[in-house]
C-alpha cells in the first residue's frame, strides 16, 4: 500500500540522516534534557488547579539568574523548534532547510481562493473544503463521477469514501472552476450544499484580472457547519525545520513550516481524505488531527503559531507510542536548536531544496 502523501513527503524530508555528535554538543544536550525534565515534573504536579500560582512563580523566577528558565521560545517571525524529551526516545537527526511548493499545494502568489467549513473547533469532523480559481476550460470527469446539475450547469460528482465526495463544476458566469471536497457529508448534504453557493464576484474573467474576488456566499450550511476565515498561505518564508527521533523500533519524523493557515488546512484535509481512523487530539495544549494508518503508522498536524504547521509521522508504532511521543514534546530556545543541530546533523548537503511536507 502506497504511503499517504504527508508520509511520503516526510520520508522524502528525512532521508539521508546521519549523526556523530561532537562531546560538547551532546553535554549541551544533555543539560537540556535534565532542564526539560525538571520543568515537566513540576508541571506535571501542579496541575490545572494551580495555573495562578505558576503564574507568579514564573515571574519571580524570570528575575533570577537560573539558566533552565525559558525566555526566548518562538520570538517574533522565528520558526519554532521542537525536540523530544520522553523516556527511550533519542533524536537522530536535526537540520533546517527549504522547502517549494508540491503540485496542488495552496500558495501565496496562486490567483483564486480557498474556503473551509466545518464545526468550531472540531478538525476532525465534517468539513467542506472549497476552491475557487480562473479557468477558460471546461472541467473534466474523472473515471467514477456522475454528471449532477449546479447551480444550472452541469458538473461532476465523485463518491471517495461512505461520506465523502468530490464536485467540480465551471461557475455559470464568468471564466472560472470550482472544486469541492466534503468529509464526513452524504450526498444530498453536498450536492444541496454547492447549489446554495453564490459567486462574490460575478464577472470573473480569464485570465484574472487585479482586484477579482474569487470565492463564493454560502447558503444553508449542514450540521452545524460554519465558515473558518482562511488567511492565504505565507508569502514570507520558504523555511522548514525537522526532526527524526527513534525508540525501539519506531521513527517519527517531524517537519515544521511557517507557511500560514492555508497550509494547514491543506495538510489538514489530506490527513481526514485518507480514509483512515481519524481523531482530534491535543498537542502542547493545541488542536491536532491524528490519523492511524495501517501497518503501525500514524500521522499528526497541528499549529504551533499562526504561521507554523508541524507535521509529524510515525513508523513501527502502536498507539501508546503516539501517546509517549506526545506528552514528551517540548518547544525549545532557537539557541538550543542550534546546540541540537550540531549534535545530530543531517547527512545530505543536496537535501537543501526539498519538496513541502
């Protein structure tokens, strides 16, 4: 079975690590671990019911001289770094790199626009994934989709799974396609869905002209379903952090970009059109999508910042493995990153230009 395309990007990212650590860059690491270790202690044993208090011990404590305090975590436009701090665990490989947009990835400079609805704050439920873009020609069928009128012309349905389905269709007016993906819907959700659609510009043109709004008002939404405000994906930053880390027998290979929201819901919706179990989770106290693929992989997405996606896949693992490297992340100083670096450098000088996650 071919791996999902998240995986499989992360396979791509993480090949070629190799690793001998210098002796001063493994004592570094070795002082963080016992510094992650102490804090994760007295967080884990205060509890949510002394919040307050931790709040002004922290304080006091930003006043001292203690070097395990953290002061520098994810400052303005800096890309967040991750490290594993858990029992059996141990990173392999640490490196920073650029990534270019993969085929059919949402970017910046792409005419058009993105749309998601779906429940607040539920990542893993129904969700409709809309995109709007210029085009002169008409859309084409795929092998398994049906004709089905909208909005009085003919489009295309697709079925993909038991409540899912593809619809592409060229908007009445204007030069432009259409393409929805819905989870989690049945079909006359759907198919009532696309017909309640309106166009916010009427007059699109092709090619596109400056100042064309691209997307569509919404009609009746089903389930509950609400319009989640996409921002388009980062125009700033082509940077990518990763991580590989290993514990007997299983490999998780970790990516992080700061190319914004459209990003994530972009790696979001891959992970829920896979087909397999899905759930939310939380991670670092933030949503995550987890998705349990067969052969003992998983993968994981969530938003570290506004502008950074993580995405971390797991191999040889079950789901206590998943569980242990969850509770055992822990962000990290870009100094102490640097200090990780230098311990567990990748291998591959032609690794500097890679494919997204």
């Amino acid at each position: 079975m071919m791996p999902p395309p998240l995986e499989d990007r992360l396979n791509t990212l993480a090949d070629h690590v190799a690793a001998p650590a210098t002796p001063d860059a493994r004592q570094a690491i070795g002082r963080r671990t016992a510094a992650l270790r102490r804090r994760r202690r007295v967080r884990n044993a205060a509890g949510g019911g002394l919040v307050a208090l931790l709040v002004l011990a922290g304080a006091v404590a930003l006043q001292t001289d203690d070097p395990d305090v953290e002061t520098n975590i994810a400052g303005p436009g800096e890309l967040p770094a991750l490290t594993v701090d858990a029992d059996g665990w141990e990173v392999r490989a640490a490196d920073d790199t650029t990534a270019t947009p993969a085929t059919g990835d949402v970017n910046a400079s792409d005419p058009g626009s993105l749309q998601v609805f779906r429940r607040p704050d539920e990542l893993a439920g129904p969700s409709v994934y809309l995109r709007h873009e210029p085009g002169s020609d008409a859309v084409a069928a795929t092998s398994g989709a049906v004709p089905v009128m909208i909005g009085g012309t003919e489009g295309y349905l697709e079925r993909t799974g038991p409540e899912s389905f593809t619809v592409s269709w060229n908007p009445s007016a204007g030069d432009s396609q259409a393409y929805l993906e819905a989870l989690g819907l049945t079909e006359g959700e759907v198919v009532d869905f696309a017909n309640g659609l309106r166009l916010k510009d009427p007059d699109i043109q092709y090619p596109a002209t400056p100042g064309t709004e691209f997307g569509f008002l919404p009609g009746r939404l089903p389930r509950g379903l609400h319009e989640i405000q996409v921002s388009p994906a980062s125009p700033g930053s082509d940077a990518v952090r990763r991580l590989v880390a290993g514990r007997e027998g299983s490999t998780v290979r970790v990516t992080i970009d700061e190319q914004g929201e459209a990003s994530f819901e972009t790696h979001v919706r891959e992970l829920l059109a896979s087909g397999d179990d899905v759930e939310q989770v939380s991670v670092l106290g933030r949503p995550a999508v987890l998705v349990e693929h067969p052969g003992g992989r998983w993968s994981l997405v969530w938003r570290q910042t506004d502008e950074a996606t993580v995405v971390a896949s797991l191999s040889g693992a079950d789901r206590s493995t998943v569980d242990d490297f969850v509770s055992g992340l822990d962000e990290i100083s870009d100094g102490e990153w640097q200090d990780l670096k230098a311990a567990y450098p990748a291998a591959a000088a032609t690794a500097s230009t890679v494919p997204s996650p």
